[in-house]
DNA sequence: CTGTTAGCGCGTTCAG
DNA sequence: CTGAACGCGCTAACAG
C-alpha cells in the first residue's frame, strides 16, 4: 500500500508539498499539483486515517454505546432507526461510528471508558434513558464531548429527546375527547426517565380535563405483551373499572387488545386503546392501533449534528441544553369510536 | 493525558521498559514491573490506541457496511440481532466495531472501500445477499480478509448463513404432515439468494411428497404485508385455489391472515400459514403464527468469530467455506389442524 | 512556492 | 535485565 514517500518520490517533491496538496494548501503552484495528483492516482495513493489520527490527535471517530436493557425499553425498530440517522449525519460530515452493545450498564460504562481513554473516539453518543446514569457521570467527569439520546434525570446535559410528555399528553387528551373517561396507564419501570415522562403527560391531560387521577388505574410493569395483559386482568379483579388504555409501549397495547377479546370487550367501542412507539407491524391488528409516532431516525440523525458541531466548536455543547422532537400521534381505529377519520397508513 | 513518556520518568525507567511491562514481556525484574506499574496507577495511564495501530499496522477494529435494502429484506429485529452477536463476540476478543448504514449498494461499496483503503479496518464483515453483490467484488480485489454473513451467489466467499433452503423444505413438510396439498409460495425479491434458496426449499419438500411444482401456485413480490395480501388476492381471482401459504417473512404472513380474514377462510382448518423470521410480535397474532426461527444472533457472532480467528491465521479464511446454522420451525395454531401439539414459545 | 526538521505515542530492534 | 535509537505515516513550524 502507498504512503505519502511513494508518491513524493514518483512526483520528485517532498512529502510535504504532498501532504499541502491533500490539504488543498493554495500556496501550492497548479503544475505541482497537477503533477502529485498523477502520481497519487498512479499509485492509488490514499491517507492512512490512523497516521492522520496520531498526529492531528482527532479519530473523526464517534462511540455509541449501548446496554440490552435501553434497547429492549424502547422496542425494537427504534434502536435500527436510530443508528441509520447517526450514520447518514456522520456520512455527510465524513465521520465514522465506533459501536458497543453490552450486557448491563457496568460493562457499558467499561467500554465507554475503554474509547475515551484509548483515545479512539472524539466524542460520544449514549442512549441510556435511567434516572441515575452512572455512563453519564463517567462521560463528565472524563470532560468527553457528548450527546444523550432520552434525558437525564440527574446532572445536565447536552440532550435530544422526543417529547413524551407532550405526547402522552395528547394521547390520553385523544382518547378524552373520544368520550373515554376512566382512562388506566400502562407504565414501563419506573427507573426509567421516558416512564416518568410519558405518566407526567397522562396526568397533565386529566388535570387539564378536570378529572381525577386515580393511582389504581395506573399500573407499573415490564415491557411485554404478557405484562401488560396480566395488569390489566389484576385491575380487573381488583374491581377497578375502566373504558380505555393508554399503554406506554405497542407491546402494552398488544396485551389490552388481547386483554379485549378474552374478555369480549369490542374495541374501540368498550375499549378504547391507544400505544407507544408505533411499531410498523402495529398497523395490521385488528382493529389497527392507535400510536404515538416516534421520529426515531431523526433522534439519531440530531444526536450526531449536535455532537459534530459541538466538536468544531466546543462552546455550542452547552450542557442543559435540551432538544425536544415533537411526536405524532397516528390516529387509528383502536381509538375510535366518534367515527372520527382515520388518518393514512 | 498520560502518555509512556510520563509514565517511564516517574518510574525513573526508560519508554521502552513501560512497553515491555504493558506487553507483558518476561525479561523484566519483577521489582522493575511492580515499580512501573504503581506509576501507571499514580497517572492513570491507558495506551494511546491509535499510536499503538500505527506502529502494529492492527487497528483491532472490524468494519461492517450494510446498505438499507438488506435491513428490509430481513425483517427489523434481524439487524440488531445481528449486531448484538457481533458486538459480544468482538468484546471477547478485545476489538471495535465500525459500523456504517448507506442507502444504496453503491455507497456501501464507495464506504467499504474507504474504511479498507484509509486503513481503519482490519477486516470486514458484510450482510448484503444480493445475486449479483459489487461489494464482495471490491474486497477481494482488495484482499481484505472479510465475512459474509449470507451467501454468495458469485465469487466463493468465507460466509455464515442459515440454512433456508433446510428451514424452507421442513417448513413445507411439516405443511403436507398436516394434510394440506395445495401449498402457495409467497417469495420476495429474487434478486436476493435468500429468496431463491426458500423457494428451492419449498420445491424439494413437494418434489419428495411426489407432488409437483405448480407455478401458479408461486408468486414473487417485495417485502410488505400488502404486498402479501395482494398477490393472494390475484392468485385468488385468477382461479388458482391454495390450502396453505408458505410466507417466505413474515409481512406475507400478516398478509395471509388477513387475506383469510378477508375470504372469511378459518385458520388453520381452511387455510395453513406458516412464516419466516419468527418476529417476536408474531407470537400475538390470531391465531399465532407458525414461524421459521432465525438465529440472527448467532450469526453475527459466528461471523464476527470467524472473522478474528482468520485475522490471527490467515489461512483459516478459505473463500467457499459456508457454515450453516440451523434455523427452528417454532409450530403455532396458523399451520396446526391435525390437533398436533404446540411447542412452547 | 517548496524542502528540511521535528514530533504525534508507541513498539522493536540492537547493544550492553 | 534495561536503555538508546529508529521508524510507523503523516502534519506543522521554520527556513529559504
């Protein structure tokens, strides 16, 4: 493979005028560098990126990592999503993404350590979403450049986020102003800052609509179908009533429809159902399901342009700062019994 | 940061005896080392990862490109799989992962060929499984030791699959075991080797049943639940009757079912459906789905071992080696009416 | 406009 | 057992 002696030596200049060449240097006359072009070409010279790393201490790297258990909060599509807007952004701005996905957060917070220290990675992405972050603390006390996918709940940082709150607001005020009064909530853990946000929002409708919140129509559990069903069979049995469900997850929502049919409850007419994340398969149950959108793709793709800019210009990671992705709520007939229109797809 | 040099002063030894007492080297006093080590300690000191690739010419990094027509082609899910193998077994043997998403084959190859050609990379491992694949062109030319997780329908290549053509046969027979005689074959694209393989599987099993091969009964369409549902529906209305669907993914699956829903035909007494990819939201569907299990996670694992293990012996990269994993037919009610026993999720 | 020199941080001879 | 010297491939400072 070539270095930059080869191609100084076929053009009989030094490696340096090679290296201005590269650098597109104006103080360069066009014959030389029309010369070292050729011989670039010749030899099918390309800059070795860890030579270039060494010495201008700068990877043009990004790390993300990543625990299973972040993954599997937010299901499954989300997490692809994600990393194909990181990588698009990166692309335009000639940037590669270093990529670790670990068991728990003990390792993650190894390997995140591991990049920085090692010095492979310029900054760092993290999508962890716990109240009490410990990779987050890592990350500030090693003064790395980084961006949080979710939010923390602890020490500020610089973050982009889809707006939970609002939308379970406009869920639950959805499912309101379908004629569903006694609305019951589906929560994930609650050690995670996105189940915060999403019953912050249930609550802030019904305070809005002047109803009570009512602590036993909201249940806490892990994300799953099987979950989700078993919550509300118990509240069920516990003779607490309710005509709709909005569950924090798609997964969730699976659950209450099956939760529907075993009990021969008609959807949407005595239960109304509304979900989280809008999983594309979630279009085909029956009947479709009521979702709130999330614009994964694009929480990557903003992740990594913060982080970029704030590489070039370190003022611009301004700790605190955070950026809220609007949410969509995709009205289908789970959740409707108005006879209100459906929207496409 | 620290570097060796600071290290080495605080320890009043020369550069040289850090480095040997990092490598671990046996010709060092034992007092030396514990000496070294304490300043280590004393400064924190981690090894620059990139100066140590430039002088070694090893990045202990592995790249892997993947364009977005792969990612749909398997549904969701498969991708993270895929990478959660690779990213436990690359932790294992202490190396990174470089990841890159593009939107077509042709920047799949241009990035490939980057990360190759800058040296960033110690080999490659890439999923695209297409006939005609220019990105496996471009690493052999290269001469890059790379593993393809799929297969070749070109050039031999050192690859991890699953075994479709194996899955899609037993599929089949487990099709005709319950009665049905008039199997319909939804299959995707054939531009990808993985569609041919299932239909090759779905041929076998009819062609050992003694029944023949109708290519009425065959359809080839792109990967969406519409799609499925449609090309029944034509199939339908040109006269051609079915008594069972192989879905080569489960989208078509989906689009099976509400096909029966549609024709008022009861699942599984009128109409046997089987899917390919075993999605985890599957397992909800009415009547749950008969799936292919894929081990996606095992194969970016294996891939990802391979790979390694060829880069510390070169040798063990034989181009036409192909190992196949098995892949699980998980029996649910859509294919069951001789009453047969459901295995357990 | 261009070449020479030095050094990024580390591993590896080659002496001693 | 240990240190000095060199080089991995490239960029940057300083001359000229």
């Amino acid at each position: 493979m070539a270095t930059i002696k080869d191609v100084a030596k076929l053009a009989g200049v030094s490696p340096s005028t090679v290296s201005r060449v590269i650098a597109g240097s104006d103080r360069i006359s066009e014959r030389t560098k029309e010369r070292v072009r050729r011989a670039m070409n010749e030899v099918n010279y390309v800059p070795n990126a860890i030579a270039r790393s060494l010495v201008r201490s700068r990877t043009r790297t990004v790390g993300f990592t990543l625990s299973r258990r972040a993954d599997q909060a937010f299901s499954n599509p989300f997490f692809s999503e994600v990393l194909r807007g990181m990588s698009a952004t990166a692309q335009r701005w000639d940037h590669d993404i270093l990529l670790s996905i670990s068991l728990d957060e003990q390792d993650e917070k190894k390997k995140c350590l591991q990049l920085i220290r090692e010095r492979r990675v310029d900054g760092m992405i993290i999508s962890t979403s716990r109240v009490q972050d410990e990779v987050i603390d890592v990350l500030i006390r090693e003064k790395t450049p980084f961006v949080v996918i979710g939010r923390s709940a602890g020490a500020p940082v610089l973050s982009v986020n889809n707006d939970n709150v609002e939308a379970s607001r406009r869920a639950t005020k959805h499912l309101l102003e379908q004629g569903y009064r006694k609305i019951a909530f589906i929560s994930g853990p609650r050690d995670l800052v996105v189940s915060l946000d999403r019953g912050q929002g249930y609550e802030k409708a019904l305070v809005e609509a002047e109803l009570p919140v009512e602590s036993k129509r909201i249940v806490e559990t892990d994300f799953s179908e099987e979950a989700g069903f078993a919550a509300l069979c118990r509240m069920w049995e516990a003779g607490v009533d309710f005509d709709a469900v909005l569950a924090s997850d798609d997964l969730f929502a699976l659950g209450a429809l099956r939760f529907a049919d075993h009990m021969g409850l008609r959807v949407p007419e005595e239960l109304g159902i509304v979900g989280f994340n809008d999983t594309p398969m979630m279009t085909h149950t029956h009947p479709p399901l009521t979702s709130v959108r999330i614009l994964s793709y694009e929480l990557g793709a903003e992740a990594m342009e913060l982080l970029l800019q704030g590489l070039e210009n370190r003022e611009k990671l301004r700790p605190g700062k955070e950026i809220l992705l609007p949410a969509e709520l995709k009205v289908r007939q789970s959740s409707l019994r108005q006879g209100g229109k459906t929207e496409k797809q």
